[in-house]
C-alpha cells in the first residue's frame, strides 16, 4: 500500500517526524494541532520526551495518526 509505514519503537519519533515533515507541518503545530482538537494543554517538549522514553501511549499514536490523516493498523506477518 502506498505511503504504508512499518513503525518501530527504536525509531518511532524520527519516522513521526518524517512523517509530519511529509505532510508539510513540524512536531510544535502538530502539537499544537492536537492540543487544539484533543482539549489537551501539554508542550511539545513533553511529546518529545514521550517518545525518547518509550512511554507514548497509542491513544496518543492515534491522535498524530488522526491530525496527519493517517490511521493505525495492526497486521498479521506473512
């Protein structure tokens, strides 16, 4: 499927950011963005650190996927 990515946790935060980067926006007006749908009042600062602590949680995979106009989808391997 065309603009499929096969996230990995060890590279989660660059593949996001390419991501966003793709879709003609960075990680603070995504943030921003999210904050605004979502009713959320944290930084980018804290996403960041999110992501380097492997702490994200994927509701909060799922509102970047939803601001980016991506979805998450869990697959079996061939």
């Amino acid at each position: 499927m065309e603009d499929e990515i096969l996230l990995n946790s060890k590279d989660l935060l660059k593949q996001i950011k390419a991501i966003a980067k793709k879709e003609g926006i960075n990680m603070t007006l995504l943030k921003f963005t999210i904050n605004a749908i979502f009713n959320k009042a944290d930084g980018v600062r804290n996403l960041y650190n999110k992501f380097n602590r492997r702490t994200i949680r994927v509701s909060e995979l799922e509102e970047i996927a939803e601001v980016l106009n991506y979805e998450l989808v869990l697959r079996k391997k061939n």
